[in-house]
C-alpha cells in the first residue's frame, strides 16, 4: 500500500530548500513557516429530513506580512487540516511570488457535496460564514472558491456576511457572479494564468506551442479551460480525466469543446468513450506518464510521487493543481530534465484576478475582461521572468526559484513591519 504523503511535511520542504540557499535565521524561519491562526469548528446543519449533521470545518490564516489573508474554501470529503495548512501556506507564496498585496489563507469543510441537496449546500455554505464570521473582511481575511465551490456558494457567504455586518460589502470574497461584484475573466482566470506562463516557457526556450501535445489530469474548471485555451494557441490535446476515469486519443487529438459539452450534459466524462472521441485508459493515472510535451496536473495534490516520477516523460510540467509534485519526486523531474512550472507561480492566476476583483470592489468602477487578462499577463510575464532568472542565478529549478522570491518578499515585509521584535 502506498504511503499518504502529508501535504504540509510536503511544503515545508519546499520551503527548507529555498530557505537554506537564502540563509534565514531561526527567527525569520519560525515567523515566516509557522501560521498564524487555525480554527476548527464543527458546524451544525439541519438536513432536509429534519436531522442535524454536524461538519467539520477549518480555516487557516499563514501570514497576513504583506496584507489580508487570501485562499479558497474547498467541500471535500478529503479535506484534513494538514492539508488546509499546506494550502494556506502555498497561498502565502503564491500571492508573493506574483507580487499582489496579499497573504496566504485556505478554508475546508469535510462534506461530499454531491450528497447534499441545493438547500443543505446553501445551509452549510452559510453556517460556515456565520460561525467564522469574525476571521472574515475586506482588510482581514478574503476568501474566494475551492474545490467543489463555485460563484453561488460564494454569493450565499457574501449575502450571510452582509446580514451580519449589516452592509455590503462585496470585497469580502471573491469568485462572485458579475450580477453581485465579481470580476470579467475569473472564471477562466486560473487556466488563463497558466496559458501565460507556458507561453513564456516557450518564448524563454524559442519554441512555438503549436503542435505541441498535451495530457491534462482533471477537466474541472481549471483543466477544461486550459484545454480550450491551448487548443487555440495551436496544440493537440491528447488525454484529459476526471474522477469517473482517463481517456485517450493520441492520434487526432480530443476536441476540448465536445468534452466540455459531454461534461455539461452528462455531469462528468464517464461513458466518454461512447462518442467514440477516444478510448478510455485502463488506468487513469497512466495519464500522468504519457509521452508528452506538456503535462497539467490540474487535480489534487500529491499525483507524482516517488511510485511513478521514473516514468514521467513529459518535456514541461505545467502545475494548474496545488501540491501536484512531492519534494522527493521533485529531484528525481530535476535529474530527468524535466522542466517544471511550479504551482505557487503556475495557477497565479486565480488569486490574482481575484486580487484584480478585490481591487474593483473596494473602487466600486469595474473593468473589461480585456482589461484585466491585460493586468493578468503583465503581472505572469513578470513574475515568470523574475523566477527564471533567480533560477539561473541560484542554480536551482523553477520551483525552489519562486519559493526564493516569494521567501525573500515576505520576509522583508515582516522586518519593516517589525513582526521579528
């Protein structure tokens, strides 16, 4: 049996790494790793029979250094804190590493939702907020979607928090619908980020993506629109999955847009074989050692381990999923030559129009989407530009390079602040 990895002993070696090139003292060590608040509530819901189910839930706040604590709120029957600690702790970096005024937060709740009806999602969605209610606001704590979250959920935590605040105020969380404050882009804002970063991967490396080949594990938000997107720029889609299986077609290639239909009408890709668009994998995670040029985990974390990393053989990892890579797999990707875009600067791009929404919130003066995938590109050019220079500099892979100029912002925002006295 495989061993479960901790997804938090995972980031922190990421962290160790970098940190040990940049020669932190114990003191900035303790006050930059260590979060800074966990809360654990169990929250009571009356179900539609009329029984009470008790939830758990968390919410981890990293680091407000360099401004309001920033992360989504994930349903899983999965969620664990050490997860929802190792997230919030990416989110710190992430935010840093693409150089948006925020810190790093996650929530959870362990729930399967598809095992709730519309009216106990919309009862837990809004018991969270209620019984969390004093972690959240604009300048405090900005929460956004998860996995298995979406913009009406989101709305139900805005409307809960205003009726307790008794005002509204639209930039407490993100990933709203446009009818009550969100942002044109955001829904594609995480695939679109990623986009730009393997642009830049192959603009750095004087390569074009058309003709490329692409396999991508998970076709939720994230994966389908990295599909379509890619698609677009000239590149083949070979394989995609989600939770009912994989499915292949190397030769023609899968067109994006009838999968995403298939998913619309069907609920998932299962039976996807049918349409006879592709064939169905015997194992899905063979999806991840398929002889590609460009590999997205765009699933959970965890996915290449030192149980598969010697059959990876993709040219670029492109990282749409938190945590996709462990520490250990990581050595084994950099001996292999595989170039990895590291998701604390891959899948920026959610957080960062989520940022761009929070801005036009508190302006109450809202922009075009051309506008903000303008702002959107500036600010992933720029930071894939800093992280592969600082990876050339240190000698180190792109991964340990964004922690160093993540590291090295948040530590200087905590000593001018004064956060080590």
């Amino acid at each position: 049996m495989t061993k479960r990895i901790n997804p938090f002993e995972n980031a922190e070696k990421q962290f160790d790494a970098a940190a040990k090139i940049l020669n932190l003292n114990p003191n900035q060590i303790a006050m930059v790793k260590t979060p800074r608040r966990i809360t654990e509530a169990n929250l009571p819901v009356r179900m539609d029979d009329g029984s009470i189910k008790i939830f758990k839930a968390f919410r981890v706040q990293h680091s407000i250094a360099r401004g309001p604590a920033k992360g989504g709120i994930r349903f899983h029957q999965d969620v664990s804190l050490d997860e929802v600690k190792a997230l919030s702790f990416w989110m710190t970096f992430k935010c840093a590493v693409v150089g948006i005024p925020m810190g790093g937060g996650k929530g959870g709740v362990v729930v399967d939702p598809r095992k709730l009806s519309t009216s106990e999602l919309e009862r837990l969605a809004r018991r969270y907020f209620a019984d969390l209610f004093d972690l959240f606001g604009p300048d405090k704590d900005v929460p956004a979607p998860d996995v298995n979250t979406n913009p009406q959920i989101m709305a139900w935590m805005l409307d809960t928090y205003c009726m307790h605040k008794r005002a509204y105020e639209p930039a407490v969380i993100t990933g709203k619908p446009l009818e009550i404050g969100g942002s044109e882009g955001r829904g594609i804002a995480t695939a679109q980020g990623m986009v730009f970063c393997v642009k830049r991967w192959a603009k750095h490396h004087n390569e074009s993506l058309e003709g490329k080949s692409v396999a991508i594990q998970g076709f939720g938000n994230a994966g389908s629109n990295a599909a379509l997107l890619l698609k677009k720029e000239g590149c083949k889609i070979v394989a995609i999955s989600d939770v009912s299986g994989a499915f292949i077609n190397e030769k023609e290639g899968i067109d994006p847009e009838h999968a995403v239909k298939y998913v619309s009408e069907n609920g998932s890709l299962a039976g996807y074989e049918s349409t006879k668009m592709a064939n169905k994998m015997d194992d899905p995670m063979k999806l991840l050692e398929l002889d590609v040029d460009i590999l997205i985990p765009a699933a959970l974390e965890n996915q290449i381990t030192e149980d598969n990393v010697n059959n990876i053989k993709a040219r670029v990892i492109a990282e749409c999923a938190n945590g996709p890579c462990t520490f250990e797999a990581d050595k084994v990707l950099d001996e292999k030559g595989i170039f990895i875009i590291p998701d604390i600067l891959c899948n920026a791009g959610g957080v960062t129009v989520s940022y761009l929404e929070w801005v036009q919130n508190r302006m109450g003066y809202y922009w075009t989407e051309e506008r903000v995938f303008e702002d959107l590109k500036r600010i992933m050019d720029s930071a894939f530009d800093k992280v592969i220079e600082t990876s050339k500099k240190h000698n180190v892979n792109m991964r340990i390079a964004a922690f160093i100029v993540a590291i090295e912002r948040v530590t200087k925002a905590a000593e001018l602040r004064g956060l080590y006295a």
